[in-house]
C-alpha cells in the first residue's frame, strides 16, 4: 500500500481539482510501489495515468494576458522517445566492453534474485570515446535487449534561458521517468554535468549540476540512467562516482573495421570484391559513423548501377574519396 500521505494528497488534490498535483502525486504512488516490487498495481495506475496524459498532449501552449503563446514544457516534450532495433550483436564491441554489457543485463533480468540478498543491479553507466565510435548505438542496444523504451533527452527543450528554469524542467523530466521501466539517455553530458569549480561557469549551471546528481540518486534501479561524453575533462568529479559502471569506446582498429565489414557485406548480401584486410588498411583512423556512411556509400551506388555494377571500381572510387577527405582533414588541422 502507497504511504498514508501520498493517498491522503490525491484525495485532497481530487476535491480541489488541482489535476497537475493529481498527475505528480499518483506518479509518485507509482513509484512507491514499483519500489515494492509491486508491479502489476503500478502498471495498473500508470495505465491510468497515461490515458489522462494522452488526453492532455494536445494542450502543449496556452496565452497569457497579453495574448502572447506560454509554452508548457512538459515532461513529454523534454525527451525523445526511440523504439530500440539495435542489438548488442549488430555492434562492433571490444571483449572488455561486451562483458560489462553482459553483465549489467543480466544484474537487470536477474533483479529479483539480487533483490532477495539484499542487493540492486546496477543502473546508471557512463560511455566515454570519441564522436561517432558508437555511444548512443550501444545505449540503444541496452535499450533493445532490456525491451523497454530509449528516452533521449532534448537539451534544447531541457536548458532555459531564466534562472531556476533548467532544473525545474529537470525535476519534471526526473518524475516522469521514475515511474517507467525505460533507459534514459543524455547524450553530450557535459551539457549539464560539468565541474562546479569552474570559475568560468555561472551559479545557476552550479546549481543544475546538483540537482541533476541529486534526482539521480533518486531513481529507482528500473530507470537505466546513461550518459556520453566526449570530454570527460569537463565532467564533475561527483559524477564520475554516481555511476557505477564507466565504458570507454575507442576507435575501431584495424581487425574491428575488418569485422565491421564482413558483418555489413554478410547483412546485405554483397561482396566488396577486395579482402577486408586490404580495406581496412586504407580506412584505419575512421570512427564506426564514418565507416557506416562509406559501406552505404557504396551500396547506394551498386543498387543504382544494376544491373551492370561494378563492384570493384565503386569501392576503389569510394577509396580514393576517402583518402582525398583525410587529407584534406590533416590539412585543416
């Protein structure tokens, strides 16, 4: 049973027709009891719940007194929400970072059995590496093999202009996902987690950082809490203790480019027409996106070249391309 305040709450919000507090008191009912392990009574409530969110979706703006639109940022406009595709074996993943995968799964599957000694999985992994080496990828891998929803979050819904206003989104966005099983992703943590002892950053972000570290605290282990960053150097150093596990993704090496492009020419049925060894020699130093834009490059211009394609030639050209924009990269630099 939900504690005497929070239903004593709904009751008195109930009379007064405050339907905002209605909203925010049984979310909190909800999380309760999934914290009980209470779950079909919580899946009962939030199904409830949802059809009056469904029916408010429509109402995102509202005028003031001078006729002007107020926006109403909502928890729901604050993220994106994926239906994950991806899988753990569809990705390119060191031996390190596929056994930390596999581990932080099944502590999630097997919660129930953690729980009976005591113990709760793990729920909030940071991912470090480069741009485009497969953070938000292996976020939606999770995603995919835990079978609940990928919550990404829009900093530009999220971050206000005025003070207070970012962690009062951030508030909302907290309370809406406590109460889901769901995997909540921010991309570019940096954006709210940084250092507090930079002198260069205003009160207000000092503030934002607290908060966030705060409410993530909160969560229950249901709620998959994952961060990516480019420049961990930014990151506050309290965050780096609120998650448990930390994977670093580096740049494909050589044999991973290999197996990238044998799975990708296995997937779609092609053959290169060069050794995978060869290709990956050329491509060394490219991160996995780049790799995925020149495999889709080529098979683009093969789908369109039928039925007199050659192979051999569009790698080689796409080949060419590639070096001629490496260059042209180390040239900038």
């Amino acid at each position: 049973m939900a504690r005497a305040d929070l239903i004593v709450d709904l009751v008195r919000y109930a009379i007064t027709g405050n339907k905002p507090m209605i909203k925010k008191v049984t979310e909190a009912i909800v999380s309760e009891e999934r914290k009980k392990q209470h779950t079909i009574l919580a899946d009962k409530i939030e199904n409830e719940l949802n059809k009056i969110r469904a029916t408010d979706s429509s109402n995102n703006t509202s005028l003031n007194t001078n006729g002007k639109a107020i926006i109403d940022y909502r928890a729901e406009s604050l993220i994106t929400e994926i239906t994950p595709t991806k899988r753990l074996s569809d990705l390119i993943l060191p031996t390190e970072v596929l056994t930390s995968s596999n581990q932080f799964i099944q502590e999630q599957f097997r919660v129930d059995l953690l729980r009976s000694y005591g113990l709760e999985p793990r729920n909030r992994i940071l991912l470090i590496g480069p741009p485009g080496n497969g953070k938000t990828s292996l976020a939606e891998a999770y995603a995919e093999a835990l079978m609940v929803p990928l919550y990404v979050v829009k900093y530009d819904s999220l971050v206000g202009a005025y003070l207070g206003e970012t962690a009062s989104r951030l508030r909302k966005l907290m309370d809406y996902v406590s109460t889901r099983k769901c995997v909540l992703f921010f991309d570019e943590f940096e954006t709210l987690g940084k250092e507090r002892g930079d002198i260069h950053e205003t009160g207000e972000i000092k503030r934002v950082v607290s908060s966030l570290l705060l409410q993530i605290d909160n969560l229950s282990s249901h709620v998959i809490v994952i961060g990516a960053t480019n420049h961990p150097e930014l990151l506050d150093r309290a965050v780096w203790r609120r998650f448990q596990i930390k994977i670093s993704l580096p740049i494909p090496t050589r044999v991973n480019i290999v197996s990238w492009l044998d799975q990708f020419q296995n997937k779609h049925r092609i053959r290169f027409e060069y050794a995978s060894e060869t290709i990956a020699k050329k491509l060394l130093g490219i991160n996995y996106a780049e790799l995925e834009e020149f495999g889709l490059s080529i098979l683009r211009q093969y789908v369109l070249s039928l039925p007199d394609s050659n192979m051999k030639d569009i790698v080689s050209n796409e080949l060419k391309n590639k070096a001629n924009n490496i260059s042209d990269s180390e040239s900038k630099k």
